[in-house]
C-alpha cells in the first residue's frame, strides 16, 4: 500500500511529463481553483477554508409525500373478503325483468287480455301466432285466429309465476324494433 501513495521519483515524473507537486502547492493550486469558481462571494477565501467545508455540489434531500389516498385492496385480499360473490337473495332486480320483458319475443306465449274499450275483447285467451306493429294475430283454444289491436287494450302474461300487464298503446312497435331500442321509465295512463 504504501507504494501506491508514495510520491513519484523525480525522473519519472520527468519521463512522464508531470509537475511533482509539495503540500504548498497543492494549497495554492485550490486558493486559485476557489477563487476562479467562486467569485463573487464576499468573505476571504481563508475563512471558507478554515471555518467551514465548501460544498461544491448542494444536493437536495428529498421530502417524502405522505399520500392521503386510500389503500387499494389486491385481488388477492378480494378473493378473501368475497366483494364480488352476490348472494341469491340480493340477486333479484325487478327492473332487469321489466327490461328483458319489454325486449322479448312474444311469439307463442299465452296472453289474455285484461282491459279494453271494446268489451267483446275482454276475457280473450290464446296463444300470439303473429306480431304487427298495431296488433297481435292470436289463436285461441277453439282454433280460431283473432286479430286484437294493441291500442287502448292492456293484456297480461304469465311467466314463471309472475303474471305481467302489457298496455299495448305503450307497446306499438315491430318486435324487432323493440329488442334493440332503449325504453325510458314513463308512468302508464290506465284505461
């Protein structure tokens, strides 16, 4: 180790072109590299020597941000606390089944109407053969077709137990036309 710190030979520095350097000059040699970089500072350059080290690069510390948002859960921990599993009993939404209701095919399904302003329609039971835009093409259990307009006639239907009420002036589109449109929640005006 020792001979790594020990200085040059004089005839090697001389070979190698170096100028060997005694602690006077290497004092020196910083007074003038402190002066040339810094000169516009007011106090001796002996007092920032003595008195205090110069830093010659300020690094910035950092300050740490304390973040106000909430923890995100890991999927992990969601699986664990079960978010997303729905128990049956909080399953059941009556506008989802308004909404399939309204956007069903009700080609073969058995109606009856309810209400109407022509009487002899009343109490009329069967099976949809056709849908118009205006009326439903029924069949009843007698074999014979009757047309029934769906303006200002209100007919119910039987699905799982629910029976449903259709007012057919709320209900005068093709059946293809009302699969694919979008119904907004009006109040019906009964007959």
């Amino acid at each position: 180790m020792d001979i790594i710190y020990k200085p040059l030979p004089p005839e090697e520095a001389q070979q190698l072109g170096l100028q060997l350097q005694d602690p006077r000059k290497a004092v020196s040699f910083v007074n003038a590299f402190l002066k040339h970089s810094m000169p516009n500072v007011k106090k001796s350059l002996q007092e920032n020597l003595e008195r205090k080290a110069v830093v010659l690069e300020y690094s910035y510390k950092k300050k740490k941000k304390k973040s106000n948002k909430s923890k995100v859960l890991t999927a992990k921990e969601r699986r664990e606390m079960r978010i997303f599993e729905i128990k049956p009993e909080q399953q059941k939404q009556p506008q989802m089944i308004q909404n399939k209701l309204l956007k069903a095919d009700l080609h073969g399904a058995l109606v009856v109407v309810t209400k109407s302003k022509c009487p002899s329609y009343v109490g009329l039971q069967g099976i949809i053969l056709q849908e118009t835009k205006h009326v439903f093409k029924i069949v009843t259990k007698e074999d014979k077709l009757k047309i029934v307009p769906k303006l200002n006639c209100v007919f119910s239907l039987e699905i799982d137990g629910f029976i449903s009420y259709i007012y057919g002036s709320k209900f005068q589109m093709r059946a293809s036309e009302r699969s694919a449109k979008k119904f907004k929640g009006k109040g019906s005006i009964d007959l």
